[in-house]
C-alpha cells in the first residue's frame, strides 16, 4: 500500500473513531439526564435507583474504548505513512494528544470508578479531533530536519501524556467546582447524586497531578538535553519553553498549596485548573500565533 | 528594651516570614507570572532585530517598556529578584528540614499515642505476643520502639530524603547556570563553502565571552567547509535533511580528519560544540571599474527571507572611486507574479536571478557607527541602475560593470562553551530522581497496643491511600498465627 493510501486509511479511522466518541458522548448523556425517575415528594430521596441507566452507562463505556482503539489505530496507520513517530506537525499532535487524554480516562476509569467523567471528556475529545481534522489537518510528510531526533520520541510522548493527564485533572477540578456549587446552595440535583463526594473528586485530581508531574519535569528536561543538542542551549526562554517553565511552576505551586500549606477543596481546584489553562495556552496560543523555534505546527 | 535587640528581633522576624511556606509559595507563583511578559515582548537575548522594530513601530512605547526591562526579562533586577529571593528562601527551608532529617536517621519512632482508638484505621483483636508483631513489622522494615506494652512503627522516610534531594538539585541547577553564565563563550560566524574556519576571536561574526572567561581561551581548532548538502521535499519545498562535510584539525595545522555536522548532530570539542545553525546562498560576482581591473571577485552571504530562500544582501564596493554599493536580492530559483513581481519558488539553485540597483556615493563605512552586511544606508549615495541578471550576464552601470558568476552555499557555524551544562543535567537528574521518590514514598505510621484485646491504629502522611489494605493484610496474617 502507498503512503498515501496508508494516510487515508488513517483518516478514515480517525472518522470512525470519532463517530463512536459521538455515541458514547449521547450515551453519557442519556445516563446522566434519566438515571433517576424524579422522585415523588413523598418517596424519600436517600433511596435513589440508578439500575435505570446502567446499561446506558455501560454501553458508553464501550463505545468509548471502541473509540479510543479506533483513534490508536489512526495514530498508527498515521506514524506509518510517514513512516516515523506521528509528532511532526499540529494535527499529529492533537489526535495523539486525545488518544493520551481518552486513555488517561479510561486508565482511570477502571481505577477510580469515573464513568461520570465520560461526559466532558468525550466533549473534549470530540472537539479536540474535530479541530484536527478540520482545521489543523496537514497531508502526511516527512519530519522538519530539526524533528530527526530520538529525543522527539521522547521528549513529545512524555509532554503529551503529561498533557492528557492534566486536562483529566482539570476536569476533575471543574467537576468539583460546579457540584461545590449546588452543594453551597443546598443539595445535589438529582443527576448528580450518583457522582463522588467533594472530598473524593478534590483527592483524585491531586492525585492525577502529582501522579504525572514527574513525568512533565521529564518532558521538560528531555525538552532542555534536546535543544542542547539541537541549538546548543539547553535553556534559552522560547517562548513555548517559557511556558512550559510557567506551567511547570503552576503545578509546582499547587503540590506545594495541597501538601505543605493544606489548601484543599475550592481554592486547590481553582489553581488547579490555572495550571491547567497555562498547558493549554502553551498547546494552542504558543503553537498557533507565537514565535520562536517551536513553530512546528505547520499551519 | 534595646534597640539592637528590636532590629534583631526584626531581622529574625523577617528570616521567619522569607523561609516560611506561604512566602515561598507566593514567590513560586510570581516567578510564574514573571515568566510571562518574555513571551509576548520580543527578547534581546533571543531576537535583537525584532526588538528593535518594536522600537521603530512604538517609540513612545518601546522606551516605557524598555525602563522595565521588558526587552531582557529574564535578566531583568525583579525577575532575578524574585528567583533570587525564592531560591534563599528555599535553602533557608531546605536546610535547617536537612540537618533535621540527617541526625533523625537513627532516631526511633515516636511514642504511640494513649489512645489508639481514636486514631485513624483503629482496629481491635484477639490477643497477639508483641514480639511476634515486632518480628512481623522488621520484616515488614519499619522503624520500630518498643515499649513494655505496646509498639510504635514508622516507615517511608525516603519521602523526605527524596524531597531534600528534590530542592537541593534545584540549588545545583541555579548554579550551574550561574557557571554557564559567568564562563564560557558563544559566537556565530557565517562560512562559505570551500572557506576556511580558524577558531580566532577575529574569525567571528558575533562573539560574546563569560564575565570570567578569558578570550584566548578557545579551543585552537580550524574547519574547512567542504561540502554543504540541502535535501527538499520537491511536493512542499520544505527541508528533508542538511548534511554539513567538514575537514577538521585540532589544533589547527594537525592532520586533517573528515567529519559529517546535522541539525541534532553537533561536533563536540570538550566542552565546545559546533553547531550547523543556518544556511543560505552566496552569489559570486565579478566587479570591474572603468578601465576594466577587476575590484572584486568572490561570494557574498545573502540572509534568506522565506522557506524558498528568497535572499537579500549588499555588495559593496568601498575601493572604488566614487563607492559603489549593490543593493540585492538573490532567488534561487525565480518565479514571476503579476502581484508579488519577482520571486523564489523552490530553495534549491535552478533558475537564479541576482536582482540588484546600483548605488554611489558614500558607503559610511568610516563613520563608526556599526553596520549590517547585509545592508546599506543609502542616505548619502545616488542612485544609477537597476537591474536583473541571470547567470553569467554583464550589467555595465557606467562607473564599472558586474558580472553574476555563480553562486556558493553559506552556512552559519555555531560555537557554544558552556562549562556548567555537565552540572545542570546531573542537577537535572537528580532532582527528577529526587522527585520520584518523594512522591511515590508513603510516609506511614502503625502503632501496636496491648490491653484486654491487641489494638492496632495507623495515621499516613497527607492521607495517601494504601495503609487501610496494609493494615487488612497485618491483622489478617497475625490471625492467622
């Protein structure tokens, strides 16, 4: 098969994955929206029955991982038509990047029963990949002299796990924020009395962020050994490795807040989704409007 | 009261309020915040030539800005201000924890608390022997006091080795830049192929030395360019590979040796690397005065201005009488446009086209005032013919005549020192290891107590999940004895 052909392929699975993302998104919602019958005011609330949905849920479930091996399976067949990894240009940065961001939630999907978190992510997801193809797409080629490098396997997978790591936490931290509200104002509504307590949703994005944390100073420094090799600096605040710096010292700041100051609850999620905002801003502003030598978006 | 003991007292004030957390928390997110301005104002460090457009477009502006700082950030007095005052305060933090956690290495745990029941994961059962459980928990490698009737446990001090470990390597990485800063050099220097590269001071186009490197302290190596390969990708015109062949010798006059230089693939000479940079085209010309002598016969670098290496450059003639300047521009391969008019459209040399107008006058060399070679002030000179050549075509412009030759490669060398990088990456690795292991480590306590039944409480540090199951498992072995 031509490189060419192999390219296509890829997009058609990228489609393919996309469309499942779609089912799995209105499944979620399905599940959010009807798994409680209102109760009549006379039946009490602390007996609540969410068998209702569960299979919906189930069913999302499924559709999500069917996604997420349709979406690897694009990323492949992409990294083979152009035979290398597929980090050379925006597009491939960002189907990898929700490829990392789905596989992060369904990492933690089996691990701290997140199923709830389907909703927003496959939003994201959805988004994510449809501003790739649409906008961002490039024809597959080969990499930027600059890109030929081992440390490019490296240095860009650990950023872009870090990076779908992150954002999980930051949907974490969004989630707590919202349902923090309603709980201000009295209770739950209803769809939300199956989601976690506060206090679990605050620990999980903490933990999602000091899980991977090492793994975004490793980024960074595999970032810093390649540029030195590549531009004989290691450091030199370009603009994309300013922010990987701010972004660095945000979450830096916000292990410090959580552990040693004892922030918890509102004010850790509100960091917490700063910190979040800076990697984003970095990922899109950076790449797309900045200068400096990053500029391997190839818009 | 004293006076001297108030100011004491306030410095001791003070000292307390830089090291204390909330401070270096402040500070961490100010250096953030700091950070930011470098990326959306253009940096002297990295871009001098924008930065003085910036001054061009807003003056008003640009001096304000300037008055901040807001050109050079990261050198700026509060932005070294702010990571100076962190980095103390972290070492006032980091060091006094460290004398601590050194002399508590052979310390035993504290001593377990009176009532366990109120402690977290309390759980009671059927009477154990207590040197069972101590035997179970050294397995177990927990710190162990033993009491006449009770046990207190105590494991995962790596956590705070780690964390020590963690701050410390970032107190190395400061001063390895630091050492990076104060010694070694940096320069670029603009080579044609074919042309010889002797590592002098004077063989630079823009050299900068350490503020404690001495300028004769350049490694004695000498290069010859001899041969510069470009690959395009013929579909998008962009770059596939660059091959730099040089003839080395160190030190300069030693047998020669052939050695390939890429993007990701720098010649290393100890602690001096040489790096392939940049690329471009050099035109050759030929310049002839009146009565026919050639004044000047070789390459010029052109600077490229886009991907298609569409280039411009001045060619000037000073030894001429009156001066005479070429104002120019190369296209390797010349496409035209009703709009655009002449342009480049593939970066390799097809179908070149030296595009120039011929100036006299005065040149300004000898005002003083630094000069881009790749420019002319043409303030003082008249202008007397425009041009574009093709390949070996004569343009005669009355004072003289040129004549467009050929064309050469250019590459830009780049030659880096730095003495401090070796300390910076150990820095580096030690911090991530440092931070590895400070969060991955569970810091936990168990404490065993003997009454009517065995009691058994645990408290984890910052309530990291996993001493439940731990604890499960103990009671569930110690059942089963």
């Amino acid at each position: 098969m031509s490189n060419t052909s192999i390219a296509l392929l890829s997009n058609d699975f990228i489609y393919a994955s996309m469309a499942l993302f779609t089912l799995a998104f209105f499944a979620h919602a399905v599940e959010v929206a009807w798994s409680v019958k209102t109760p009549a005011k006379s039946v009490k609330k602390t007996k609540l029955d969410f068998s209702r949905t569960e299979r919906v849920g189930r069913l999302a479930s499924a559709f999500m991982v069917l996604g997420f091996l349709l979406l690897t399976a694009g990323v492949i067949f992409r990294g083979i038509s152009a035979d290398r990894v597929p980090w050379g240009n925006m597009y491939e940065f960002s189907i990898t990047g929700a490829l990392a961001f789905s596989g992060a939630y369904l990492f933690a999907l089996k691990k701290y029963k997140l199923r709830w978190l389907g909703l927003p992510v496959s939003l994201a997801v959805l988004l994510t990949l449809g501003t790739a193809i649409t906008l961002l797409y490039r024809p597959s080629a080969p990499l930027a002299p600059a890109l030929k490098s081992t440390w490019l396997v490296i240095h860009v997978s650990a950023a872009i796990i870090s990076g779908g790591v992150f954002l999980l936490a930051n949907c974490v931290a969004g989630a707590y924020l919202i349902l923090d509200r309603y709980e201000q104002k009295g209770v739950r509504p209803i769809w939300a009395q199956k989601l976690p307590s506060l206090e679990v949703l605050d620990n999980l994005s903490y933990r999602l962020v000091a899980l991977v944390f090492p793994l975004w100073t490793f980024a960074v420094i595999a970032g810093a050994i390649w540029a030195e090799s590549a531009w004989g600096r290691y450091w030199g605040w370009d603009p994309k490795e300013t922010w990987a710096f701010i972004t660095w010292v945000a979450y830096a700041a916000y292990l410090h807040a959580r552990v040693t100051v004892g922030w918890r609850g509102r004010k850790a999620a509100w960091l917490c989704l700063l910190a979040g905002s800076t990697f984003l801003f970095n990922y899109i502003y950076i790449n797309v409007w900045g200068t400096g030598r990053h500029t391997y978006s190839g818009l | 009261m004293s006076t001297a003991l108030d100011s004491r007292s306030f410095l001791r004030w003070c000292w307390r309020q830089l090291t204390s957390m909330r401070t270096a928390l402040i500070l961490l997110l100010l250096l953030g915040i700091a950070a930011i301005p470098g990326s959306l104002f253009p940096q002297r460090s990295q871009n001098p030539i924008q930065v003085k457009q910036y001054f061009i477009d807003n003056p008003t502006l640009a001096t304000w800005l300037d008055r901040f700082s807001l050109f050079s950030v990261y050198s700026s007095p509060w932005f070294s201000a702010i990571y100076l005052l962190l980095f103390i305060s972290l070492i006032g933090c980091v060091l006094p924890r460290s004398i601590g956690h050194l002399k508590a290495i052979g310390a035993v745990p504290t001593i377990t608390p009176k009532y366990l029941d109120r402690m977290e994961h309390f759980t009671e059962i059927k009477k154990v022997d207590l040197d069972l459980v101590e035997a179970k928990l050294r397995k177990m490698r927990f710190r162990i006091r033993r009491d006449s009737n009770s046990i207190s446990a105590e494991k995962g001090y790596a956590r705070e080795s780690g964390n020590l470990l963690f701050h410390l390597s970032l107190v190395l990485i400061l001063i390895a830049v630091g050492v990076g800063s104060l010694f070694g050099s940096k320069g670029d220097a603009i080579v044609n192929v074919g042309d010889r590269f002797i590592n002098t001071p004077t063989s630079y186009d823009i050299l900068g030395f350490g503020k404690y490197q001495a300028e004769d302290s350049l490694p004695p190596f000498a290069l010859t360019i001899k041969d510069f390969k470009a690959e395009y990708d013929p579909a998008t015109n962009a770059p596939l590979d660059y091959t730099l062949t040089v003839l080395t010798s160190n030190p300069a006059g030693s047998k020669e040796k052939t050695e390939i230089i890429k993007v990701n693939k720098p010649l290393t000479y100890g602690s001096t690397k040489i790096f392939l940079q940049a690329n471009g085209h050099s035109p050759i010309v030929i310049v002839k005065d009146k009565s026919g002598k050639v004044i000047f016969d070789g390459p010029t670098p052109f600077l490229p201005q886009d991907t298609n290496l569409s280039s411009i450059g001045a060619i000037k003639i000073p030894d001429m009488q009156p001066q005479i300047g070429f104002v120019s521009s190369f296209l390797p391969t010349a496409d035209r446009d009703p709009v655009r008019g002449g342009f480049s459209s593939y970066p390799e040399v097809l179908d070149p086209r030296l595009l120039i107008s011929v100036w006299k006058g005065d040149l300004g060399l000898n005002t003083g005032v630094p000069q881009s070679v790749y420019r002319i002030d043409t303030s003082r000179m008249e202008r007397i013919g425009l041009k574009a050549l093709v390949l070996n075509e004569s343009y005669d412009f009355g004072e003289g005549s040129i004549t467009f030759t050929g064309w050469k490669s250019w590459v830009n060398l780049q030659i880096i020192n730095d003495p401090g990088k070796g300390y910076a990456l150990v820095g580096a690795i030690l911090a991530i290891s440092g931070l590895l292991i400070s969060l991955f480590t569970r810091q936990r306590r168990i404490w065993i107590k003997q009454g009517r039944k065995t009691q058994i409480a645990g408290l984890a540090k910052n309530g990291i999940p996993g001493l439940e199951d731990e604890i499960k498992k103990l009671v569930k072995e110690l059942g089963s004895e």
